[in-house]
C-alpha cells in the first residue's frame, strides 16, 4: 500500500498562475484532508471531506477550492496564486467512522508538496 | 479559544536527557488525546494515542493526561538524536477533524 500519495512533490509559480495539487490515498478511507504548515503557525486546516460527495470550509479557506472526485482523490486548486500562499501542503485522510471515536480518528498524512508563489 | 494550546518553542537537548512536552485543552469534555511526530521535510505520522486520564508508555515514550487541568504531556526517557523531530499534540473534534497544537521542535544533541 502506497498510503497517501500527493503530487507535486515541489512548484514553483508566479503570483496570479493557477495549479491543482493532486492526492489520492489507497486505504479505502472516508475523509480526506487538506492543511497548510508555516512556521510557528502549526497545521492549519483549508478544506476538509467528511465523506465522498461532501466539502466543507476549514480555518483557512480563502483563495482555494477542492474537489473530491471519487472516494481516493481529493484535489486542491490555486485559482489565482499569492505570495501569501507560500507554504507546505499536506493531504491527509482518515477512516473516521460516524461514532467511532479514537483510533479510527488517525489522519495519515501524504509527504508534502513545497510551494513558492513569487 | 483554540481547542488545544501548544507553545511552539524549540527545545535543545544532550543525548540522554528526558524531554519534557506540554499541551493544554479548552474542553473538558475531550477523551482522546494524539501525539505526531513529524521529521523533517516529512507528513506527521501518529505516535502515541492515550483515551481519559493516566498514563501509556510505550518503549521511551510515556503520554500522560491530567483531565483535572486540562494539560497532556509526553516524555521522552533517554532522548537519541534519532528522537529529532516536530512533536505536535492532537485532539479529534466531534466533526472527523482533528484540532493540532503548533508543535514542538525538538533536536536532540550527541
């Protein structure tokens, strides 16, 4: 099992280009996750799928959006990238199931993508 | 007020040592508690998962939760430099997220 697989690994993109990073994980799992990590900042949630053919908002949302395309893939879109948007990006996706707390609550997470927005 | 507080200071430490790491949470009603342990340049991967009060070791590792203060802590006995890492604290929501604190970054010295 690959677990979660994101792609691109590193991008780099001038302020106002688009891109879609891509993730998709094998572990058959309900939710998937996208965050961003900065220094001194912490993991900070953009987008969340609580299940397939469901999105929702997480703590920092604006200037993005995400599709969930099957039950594996859940992308991230930059429609109009800034330099604020420099940063790490991390998928993750967890089992998560309704009422079962605990273990079934572990994120695994994909290795990264590294983005600078010039 | 964030679910879960974590002050994001490195610590620096002898090979050897104990570390000592510290999270506080907001909601009392929270029963299961994370630690990830994220090297560098990698995705955090879980470490330790305890459920209510006590204590868990496992191996080196002892996660320990105080439901009277709202504190959980991990500890690290006989630190290596292979223990060098973002250690940040977990607690899953009612909604399948998971509330990180920022992380600690821990370098463990020869």
């Amino acid at each position: 099992n690959a677990g979660v697989t994101q792609t691109p690994k590193f991008q780099v993109l001038k302020t106002g280009q688009s891109m879609t990073l891509q993730c998709a994980q094998d572990m058959n799992h309900n939710s998937m996750y996208w965050y961003r990590q900065d220094p001194g900042m912490g993991l900070r949630l953009i987008y969340y799928s609580a299940s397939e053919g469901t999105t929702d908002k997480g703590e920092v949302p604006n200037g993005y959006n995400v599709s969930r395309l099957n039950k594996r893939e859940f992308s991230l879109r930059l429609e109009s990238a800034a330099p604020s948007q420099t940063s790490v990006y991390f998928c993750a996706s967890s089992e998560a199931r309704a009422g079962g707390p605990g273990k079934s609550n572990e994120q695994f997470f994909g290795p990264g993508t590294r983005l600078t927005v010039l | 007020q964030k679910e879960v507080e974590q002050d994001p200071g490195p610590l620096s430490v002898p090979e050897g040592a104990i570390v000592s790491l510290n999270c506080t949470y907001s909601n009392s009603a929270f029963q299961y508690f994370m630690w990830y342990r994220q090297y560098s340049r990698k995705g955090p991967e879980l470490l330790m998962y305890t459920y209510s009060s006590g204590n868990k070791e496992d191996g080196r590792f002892t996660a320990q939760v105080d439901k009277s203060s709202k504190y959980i802590s991990l500890f690290i006995r006989d630190s290596q430099p292979s223990d060098s890492a973002t250690y940040l604290c977990a607690i899953p929501l009612g909604n399948n997220r998971l509330a990180f604190g920022k992380g600690n970054q821990v370098v463990v010295i020869p």
